[in-house]
C-alpha cells in the first residue's frame, strides 16, 4: 500500500525501521492514510468550491454592472426620443440625472393621457370630415343631375338643328352651340370623373369589345373637329390582335378620347395617329399597347411630369390659348394605376408628343361583328319596328328624344313619371324602355322594381344625368344606362344591342 508522503516521512523517522511488520503499526498507518486521503479529497472540493462560487461571484457582479449600464443608457435615449419629440419637455433635472426613471414614467402617463384626448378629437374630426366629404359627394351628384339635365336639352336641341336644311350662316352658329356646349360637358365629365377617382369610387365593368369596331367609332366622333384645324386622323391597327377582348369600354373611350382631345386642341394642319399593337398574349390574357401621336406643339422635356398632376398645364398660356381644365391627364392617370398601369410621353417641342400606356385584357369567346366592317353613319341607323317607352319629366328631353328616336324609325310611347310607366309596361308590348332616374311621383329606381316584378324580360335602360347609378341600377334589374347628355351612337347602341335578337 502506497502511503501519503508526509506520512511516509513521519513514520520513517519515528517508527522502527520494520515497523511496516508489526500489524498494530501497520493498521494504524492505514487508519492514518484514510485520514490524509479524506482531508485531501474534502480540501480540494473546498478548493473548488471556491474557485466557482469566485467565477460566479464576478460573472454575477459583471452582469449586474451591465444591467445597471443598460438601465442607465435607456433611461437616457428615452429622454433624448422625448425631447426630440417635445422641446418643450420640462422634468429632466439635470442632463446627468439618468437614473430619475420615475419622473421619466410619469411625463409618459401625462403624454398618453394628451395622446387619447387627442384621438378622441381625431376622431371626431375624421367623422366631420367624412360627413363632409359625404355632403360633398351628393351635393355634386345633385349638380350633376341639375346641370346634365338642361345640358342634354340643348345638345339634344343642337342635334335636331343638324339634321334641318340651314344657311351657313346658321350652321356656323350651330356648330359654335355645338363646340361650346361639348366643352361645357368636358369640362363637368372632368370634375365629377376626378371627384370619383379621389373617392376611391370607380368600378371597372367587363364587357365584349370589338377593338377595331371601338377605334373606328372614337376616330368618327373626333372627325369633324379634327377637319376644322385641318387635321387628319389615322388608326394603326395590329392585325394580329383578337376579334375581341373584355374590358371596361367606357373607361378605355374615356382615356383614349381626352389624349385624342389634347392632339387634336395642339395640333394644326397636321396628323393624329391613333395606335394599337399587340405587345403579348397567352390562352387567357392579351396585352396591348395604346399609343396617340400627334405633330403639334410638342412638350418641353422639363414639363413632361408636370403635366399629369392636377390643374397644371405646361405654361401659363396653354389654359388661356387652347382652353381646359387641366384633369384630363390627370384623370388618365388615375385610371391606368387603378388598372396596374401607367402614362408615358414622349415629346420634342415643335414636334408633336406621344402618348403611350399598356392594358391587359381577358380573351373573349365573342365572335360578330368582322374589323373590315365599316362603322354605321348616323343617317343609316334604324330602328323600324322597334317599339320604345320613354320615361322622362323634362319636357325639353322628352321633345329631343322623342324626335330623334322617331328619325330612327322607332315607334315611341312617352309616360311623365315612373307610375305611368309602370302602368304602360303592364298594358303594352315594349321593346325596350327608356327609364329616368329622377322623376317626381315615382323615380326611377322604383318603377323599374315594380315593373320586374310582372315583366322580366323587356330590357330597362337608365336615361340618367347623375354621376354614379350603378350598384342600385343593377340592384333593381336594370339592363344599362345611358348617360345625359347622350351621344346618339351610344343611345343607338344600347338600344340595338338590347333589340338585335328580336
């Protein structure tokens, strides 16, 4: 048995020298060693036990250190957010005063005690501002209505004028009547479409388009202007774009119509190019590019984004030289980003400018009407054997209506109010009804919900000078609408489309 050194020193020179012999000695050497070993093992535990609660000791008092430093700091950045958001802020004490959390807490309680009474009147304010903007959005409903009404009399006027055998000198002043009252109509479309847009209030409809069919007639209601500046207009058509596509019509005619405008108004003796090509399609899907190029007055470089915000024009001379409001780009604008697209313009002043956008159309099944297929003039339209009831309480529209539905060859039938209309559609045999939104007695969204619940079928289309019809329109069973003042190829068209099959 091995024994500890130093009891192995101590018994060498205190025992016998053959005391490992004696078995009394050696059993007490080895009570001994047990001892040293004991002492040894409990000494290094304690040793250790030392040295960890040391590491710890320091590691505890680090992390206290840092805490403390933690505190510190965010105590202080809390106070530097506070004063970068309130200068005014008066509790610090001293700019060392770090540790002042309390105070630090209780200007915050005073904050978000301010921060919800202002909330509360934040909200009282965004329900003031709603209720105006409500108030705002009927008022111009109403104006719409108020100021369509007489507008589509006298446009509706000027029209019958054009068909009678005048002097020139007469026609000279119809034509003035003519232009002046479209400007006036432009320029209400304008406001009541931008009120609209910032409203967040248009809808896209989804119709079958014939796209060739559709520039022609844009091309023909822009003809006549375009021949008083002496200005020729020309369509480029892709002939590998489909037969027809689905879309929202009106809102294209809308954007394509004000950028057709805006050529014809800067350009003189010149060319406005209306083009259409094919950009990518696949089974479900085509894009097209739509372009309008003129040789006009062209844009200065520095202008070009100008132009698109709201009531600017490119120089201060433009409104007072060639007229406007200054939102029809702003209006295209507005509905290409609704759509997931944008305007672009190239120009160079003395030059001419061109106008350019994408959409993205659905693939339609349609089949009809082929591109080679010349767009009707007004004096072939005819609607022989067609018998319509006109609903209206305007005299002035019932008269402009009435006589060019009869140049037409239709057979017509008038009712004043929405419950003569009803009691018209009960006894006769219509096929199609004209039907006022606005009428005394009985207006007619009521008229049609009555008349649906007998006749189903015969189509009801809105005659309507208002600024939104839709959902209730829809809601009531209306077919479509037409909107005063009307231009006579889309009260043609919607008449024929609902009447073709018959």
């Amino acid at each position: 048995m091995s024994y500890n050194k130093t009891l192995l020193s101590q018994a060498q020179k205190n025992l016998p020298v053959n005391y490992l012999e004696d078995p009394i000695l050696k059993n007490f050497l080895e009570v001994i060693e047990k001892t040293y070993a004991t002492y040894e093992k409990d000494k290094r535990i304690t040793e250790h036990a030392f040295e960890i609660s040391e590491r710890e000791y320091q590691q505890a008092n680090q992390d206290l250190q840092y805490q403390i430093e933690l505190k510190r700091a965010s105590i202080q950045k809390l106070k530097q957010a506070i004063k970068s958001l309130d200068t005014n802020a008066t509790f610090f004490v001293t700019e060392s005063d770090d540790n002042d959390l309390m105070s630090t807490i209780a200007y915050l309680e005073e904050q978000i005690v301010k921060t919800k009474v202002l909330e509360a009147e934040l909200l009282k304010a965004i329900e003031f501002a709603e209720k105006a903007l409500k108030a705002k959005s009927e008022f111009l409903s109403v104006m719409s209505h108020e100021i369509r009404t007489p507008l589509n009399a006298i446009i509706g006027t000027i029209l019958l004028l054009k068909y009678k055998e005048l002097t020139p000198d007469q026609e000279e002043l119809v034509r003035v009547m003519e232009i002046s009252s479209e400007n006036l109509l432009s320029l209400i479309n304008d406001v009541l479409d931008f009120n609209k847009l910032e409203e967040g209030k248009i809808v896209f409809a989804e119709h079958d388009i014939d796209i060739f069919h559709f520039l022609k007639n844009i091309k023909m209601a822009h003809r006549i202007r375009a021949e008083e500046k002496q200005n020729i207009i020309k369509i480029m058509f892709d002939d590998d774009i489909p037969d027809y596509i689905v879309g929202d019509e009106v809102r294209l005619g809308q954007i394509l119509n004000n950028l057709i405008s805006n050529a014809i108004k800067f350009t003189k003796e010149g060319t406005i190019s209306i083009q259409v090509s094919l950009k990518s399609q696949n089974k479900d899907w085509v894009t097209l590019e739509f372009a309008v190029k003129d040789t006009g007055i062209g844009i200065p470089f520095e202008k070009q984004q100008a132009i698109f915000e709201s009531f600017t024009q490119a120089n201060a001379n433009i409104t007072r030289e060639y007229g406007g409001s200054g939102l029809g780009l702003t209006i295209i604008k507005k509905l290409l980003e609704l759509q997931g697209s944008g305007i672009h313009v190239e120009s160079t002043p003395g030059k001419g400018a061109r106008f350019f956008f994408d959409l993205t159309f659905k693939r339609s099944s349609a089949s009809g009407l082929k591109k080679e297929e010349a767009i009707q003039n007004i004096d072939e339209k005819n609607l022989q054997g067609v018998k319509v009831l006109l609903v209206e309480d305007v005299v002035f529209n019932v008269m402009v209506a009435e006589r060019l539905l009869k140049k037409w060859n239709a057979e017509v039938d008038v009712a004043n109010n929405g419950q003569i209309a009803v009691e018209k559609a009960r006894e006769g045999n219509y096929d199609v009804i004209l039907m006022d939104i606005h009428m005394p007695v009985m207006d007619g969204y009521t008229a049609t919900a009555e008349i649906r619940k007998f006749n189903t079928t015969t189509p009801i289309v809105a005659l309507t000078a208002s600024s939104s019809i839709h959902d209730q329109a829809n809601i009531v069973g209306m077919n479509g609408f037409v909107s005063k003042p009307f231009n006579m190829n889309d009260l043609y068209s919607v008449i024929y489309k609902h009447v073709s099959d018959r």
